[in-house]
C-alpha cells in the first residue's frame, strides 16, 4: 500500500516556467493538501481540497493553481515559477470526520533559479 | 492571520534528559496537533488534544491541551538519539482543516 506518493521529489527549473507538483493516494481519503515548508516559517497551507472538484485557498495561495478531477489526485502548478517559490512542498490527505489528523507524502524539493 | 509562536527554535541536549516545548497562539484553537517530522520525510502526528486542559500521553511524549486554549506544550522525558528531528506544534478550529502550524522546534540528541 504506497498512501501518498509524491512526484517529483526533485526538481530545479527556471523563472517563468510552468511547473507541476504531483500527489497521489492509495487511501480514498476526502481531503487533500498542499503545504509549502520553508525554514523559519514552517508549513503554510497553500490550497486544500474537500472533494473531487471542490478546493479552496490556504494562507499563501498566490501563483499557484490546483485541481481535484479525481480523488486520488491533487496536482499543484506554478504557472509561472519565481525564486520565491523555491521550497519543499508537502501533500496531505486526511479523513473527513473525528481526528484531524493529516498524513504527509514524502515532499518534494523544487528550486527555481 | 493566525499565528503560532513556537519556542524555543532549537535545543541541543544529552541524551537521557527531558524536553519541554511550547506554542502560543493570540488566538483560541479548538484542536492541537504535535507532528515531528524526520529528516527528508513528512511530518508525523505524535499526539492530538481536543479538549482545554486535555493531558495526553503516547510513550514518553505528553503534550497537554492550555486552559485558555491558545497554547500547548509538549514534554519528552529521558530522550534517546532517534528523538532527533523538528517537532511542529498545529491549531485548527473545528469545523475546518486550515490548520496552522507553528515554525517548529529542533531537537538534537547527543549520545
């Protein structure tokens, strides 16, 4: 059983380009996120989704799209990366109800030069 | 919005001895999260409190849940080398999943 797998872990590209993140879960889990992890800050929420075809903004979701056509898939894009946007991002998935607790994929690295 | 300040940012201590972190918050949390996340993983949840005043424990790790609901401390009692990592502390309101993290405490065990 994978839970969530993260792709890709790496990645280096260059200002202005558009760059998609990719999340996948094996768990059906309802919810979804997008989390930025920098040092100083820790993790800020960039984009979640409730549902298929149901999401909403985090704390800092500015140059950042997301869709959910699928449950088990959350893509993040950059449509058009800035230095800025050099981070380790996490997804996340949790259940709907009770705990809310939130399981994190492995993260990936993009640097944007 | 939200904030949580998390203290203190880094220990550095022996192995065997206790830890004690903590988080505040200028704004009332109905849930809180302790995660600690390894080097190149994720976060992981340690304990979770849903009720003021709430004392939770999970091995030698108790976190409890403050009275005025804007802050929560976390202890780990005779620490051990694998304890090494970046614990963050999360409020969320419930209701929602924004959740808010605070900027994390790291911890480092010398044997």
């Amino acid at each position: 059983d994978a839970g969530i797998t993260q792709s890709p872990r790496y990645k280096i590209t260059e200002t202005g380009r558009q760059v998609t993140l990719m999340c996948h879960q094996t768990w059906s889990h309802s919810y979804m996120f997008w989390y930025r992890q920098d040092l100083g800050h820790g993790l800020r929420l960039i984009y979640y989704s409730a549902a298929a075809d149901i999401t909403d903004k985090g704390e800092v979701p500015d140059g950042y799209v997301v869709s959910r056509s699928k449950t088990e898939n959350f893509p993040l894009t950059l449509e058009s990366a800035t230095r800025s946007q050099t981070s380790v991002y996490f997804c996340a998935t949790s259940l709907p109800s009770g705990t809310y607790e939130q399981y994190f994929g492995p993260g990936t690295r993009l640097t944007v030069t | 919005g939200q904030q949580l300040n998390q203290s203190p940012q880094s220990m550095f201590i022996q192995e065997g001895e206790d830890v004690s972190m903590n988080c505040t918050s200028s704004s009332i949390f109905n849930t809180w999260l302790w995660y600690k996340q390894d080097p190149g993983e994720g976060p992981v949840l340690l304990i979770a409190l849903y009720k003021a005043g709430e004392l939770t424990s999970n091995g030698r790790l108790t976190a409890q849940f403050g009275t005025t609901r804007k802050d929560s401390f976390l202890n780990i009692s005779a620490s051990i080398p694998s304890d090494v990592g970046i614990y963050f502390c999360a409020g969320l309101n419930t209701g929602g999943f924004k959740t808010i993290f605070g900027a994390g405490t790291r911890l480092f065990v010398k044997a």
